[in-house]
C-alpha cells in the first residue's frame, strides 16, 4: 500500500461533500473542507460488522466513500480526507493515535492528521466519530476550539499530545513518530478483526449537522426495509436491503 493520491477524484470528492470553495491550502479552505466533509460523510462500521473488512487503497475507500454512498471509520476517512488535502496543496503528515477514552494504553489503531496552513500547524481528524473534531484546531499546547454546542482541548502528557472533548481525553499520539502506508494497514486490520476491538462488537454509524449527532443506538427496527430507510434518511448511508437484514440481528443482540 501507498498513498497513491494521484488516484483520488479531486472533483468527485468535493462534489460528494458538497464544496465548491476555494481551493487554495489556506487556513480558511482547510476549515471549509474539513467541515463540509465530516457533515457529509457519516462515520459507520457496517462493512466489519458485515463481515467484509476494510480496504485502505485510495481507489476502494473513493469507491466506497466517494461513490458509494457509504460511510467508514478513521482509517478510510482521514486517508480519503489526507489525499484531497495534498492535491489542494497542503502539507501534512499522517499519525497513528491511541484511543484513550479512560484507559492510556491502547493500540495505536486511530488514524489523524496534522496539516500546516497560514504558517500554523492544525490538528485535523474527520474520522473520529463519536465526539470527535468537527473542525481542525491550532496544533499547539493549550488549544481550544469550540464548534457549535461541542469543545476540545488539547493538551501535553510527556511527549504525548492528548486530544479532549470535555472532560474526557479521547486520543493521544506522539508528533514525531514516522508513520507509513503499512503501519495504518495494521492497525487497521486490528480495528477490523480483533476481538477486543469495539468495531467489531458493535454495529457503529453516525452523522454529525451543525448541531446535533445523530446515532444509531438504542433504536429498533420493524425490518429491513425500515432499518435501510432510517440509514438513508438519517445517516445518509446507502445501504442494500440484503446488507439490512443481515445487519438486523446485530442490532437485536
């Protein structure tokens, strides 16, 4: 695997999240994109649950997130989202994180950015879901951001930088740690086949407006006409009746 960004649909992307912005690596266009795409592409997990994996090739993650209809997780999203940004001209470098979320020492297994503008660097993650960024903030000590009803901090933990919602510290990763295409392709297939991983456990889909996330959980379903349906009106997520079905029991358990 390589990044391979010369297969992205540029025009595709930014038609699929709805920007027709400028396109110069600023700050303002950063923000813009950044935006525009988390409130356009859902976060969801149907494919492991389905039993199918995740591919990290630019050309399956546009196929499936681009033309598709279909969301993914943080590998897919930010990888899709890394590639746009860099044939808009940005520079940027690809990390591999630890979920925190009450425990400090998970697998490296999130995937985020961090993306210099206007001469600042941004920390950038459009593939968090859950309470994740919903735009990119100063990479710097002590940020904050606050986005609509949401807040973030970003903090130092030793040589770790820590990303907070809250109270509640979501990830952390070290800046100066190379990452490369097969790092995320590991820690992707942990992701996505480990037992002890939550992808796998729980069926996870999300939208984020400019207010409100919008999730599926806690919800029951008639059928899969009915499930398939909410997905689309909802979640925005185009998902094949059979696909429905078989995500149906999940969703029981």
């Amino acid at each position: 695997m390589t990044w391979d960004i010369e297969n992205l649909d540029l025009d595709a992307y930014l038609a699929r999240i709805g920007y027709d912005g400028p396109r110069d690596p600023t700050a303002r266009t950063l923000r813009a994109v950044h935006l525009a795409h988390v409130r356009s592409i859902p976060f969801e997990n149907l494919d492991v649950v389905l039993g199918r994996g995740v591919r990290l090739d630019l050309v399956s993650v546009q196929d499936k997130l681009v033309t598709g209809g279909r969301g993914g997780y943080c590998h897919e999203h930010n990888l899709l989202f890394a590639a746009a940004l860099e044939r808009l001209g940005f520079r940027l470098t690809r990390h591999l994180a630890r979920i925190r979320l009450g425990r400090p020492h998970l697998p490296r297994s999130h995937a985020t950015l961090t993306v210099v503008a206007d001469g600042r660097t941004w920390l950038a993650d459009v593939g968090f879901g859950g309470d994740g960024l919903v735009e990119p903030m100063p990479f710097e000590e002590g940020a904050r951001l606050e986005s609509g009803p949401w807040r973030w901090r970003l903090e130092r933990d030793g040589a770790f930088w820590v990303l907070a919602a809250g109270e509640t510290e979501l990830y952390a990763f070290r800046a100066d740690e190379p990452q490369f295409p097969s790092d995320f392709e590991m820690a992707s297939f942990y992701v996505a086949n480990s037992p002890h991983s939550p992808f796998v456990r729980h069926v996870l889909a999300q939208r984020t407006t400019a207010g409100a996330r919008i999730r599926l959980e806690g919800m029951s379903f008639s059928g899969a006409g009915e499930l398939a349906g909410w997905l689309r009106e909802k979640l925005g997520i185009e998902l094949p009746l059979r696909d429905a079905e078989s995500l149906l029991p999940r969703l029981r358990g």
